[in-house]
C-alpha cells in the first residue's frame, strides 16, 4: 500500500484551509497546497508519475492519531490484506476499505468529503521504494531490489533477462534515472 504514498511529497505548504474540489459526481475537498500544485490531477498526484506510471496519493498531512506506523498487514475475520498498511491504522476505527481505491482513512470526513485522506504513515520510510519500468519494459522485483540496493550489475543482468534486446545504454540510463528518484527518499 505505501507504493502510493513514496516518494513522499516534497512539496512544503499548508493543509488547512481545505480547498474546494470536484470531479465528476464526487465533491469534498483536498489539501490547500495541493489546490495550485501542477501535479494535483483529478484527486490524486502526479509525482514522479514518469518514472512510476501510478498516480500517488494527495498529501494530507499527519491525521492526529498517535502511533506506531510501521508496515503490517490487516486481518479480521473478513478479510486478510495482501498489502501492508501503517500499524496505527490496523486497529483505528476511521479505517476504510474501499472496493476500488484501497484502504483509506474516513477520519475528518466531514472536512475532507469524497477525496478521502491516505493513510499516515509517519516519520516511518520504507527500505525499498518500488519502482516499474515504463511500458512495454517488464519489471521484476530481482531488478527492484537490485536497484534499491544500488547494484548496478545485478540490475543490467535482470533487466536484459526480462527486456531482451534493449541496450545497455538505454539500461545504464533506467538505472540511473530510477536512482535519482529514489535516492531523495532511502537515503542511499
């Protein structure tokens, strides 16, 4: 689940006033710095959207509930998560799962309306930040985790076995570029 939240957003600004926002049937409101951020689109974030081919989740900043927020997986007696959410939200009563979007956080609704907050993950970062390779390039979790370990090696001989016929170059470039954008987040 943090695949949607990191890298984190790096814009600084205020999250209060809540600012108007609609699209399609859906109305409610999202993060003030958000309102003419040029990565704002449609509800979510566009962020490294480039380099990830996902949109990320809006920023909304802590949501007040102390806690620990490191990575479990949430199981009760309906249903046993395949994705991992933040410890404090496993148990908190504002959690929500939403068939399409995932779980997301009903706490403040009333503030926020249908642009739900993500959940809050904290001061926590996870180890490894997954990244995909922009179609039609295969990535496999062998050259993610090569990447994040700053492999460069382990990363051209999975991505050659899993994009065959690309050059090393075009490969040398993923790498580097892959790198840059996760180096900001996992210190390495």
């Amino acid at each position: 689940m943090h695949r949607f939240y990191f890298p984190a957003c790096p814009v600084d600004g205020p999250i209060d006033p809540p600012a108007p926002f609609g699209h399609f049937g859906s109305r409610g409101c999202i993060p003030n710095k958000c309102k003419t951020c040029a990565c704002s689109f449609e509800g979510g974030c566009t962020r490294s959207f480039a380099e990830l081919n996902r949109y990320m989740h809006l920023d909304f900043g802590p949501c007040g509930i102390h806690g620990p927020t490191d990575p479990v997986h949430y199981e009760d007696s309906f249903i046993v998560s395949k994705v991992e959410i933040p410890r404090k939200c496993a148990k908190c009563p504002f959690l929500f799962n939403d068939a399409i979007r995932g779980f997301e956080c009903r706490k403040d609704e009333e503030k926020w309306g249908d642009c739900r907050r993500g959940l809050d993950w904290g001061a926590w970062r996870p180890v490894r930040i997954y990244v995909e390779l922009p179609h039609p390039k295969v990535s496999t979790k062998s050259l993610v985790e090569a990447l994040n370990a700053g492999d460069l090696v382990g990363f051209l001989k999975e991505y050659r076995r899993s994009n065959p016929g690309v050059p090393y170059s075009e490969a040398k470039e993923d790498f580097a570029r892959l790198r840059a954008l996760i180096s900001g987040e996992t210190g390495v």
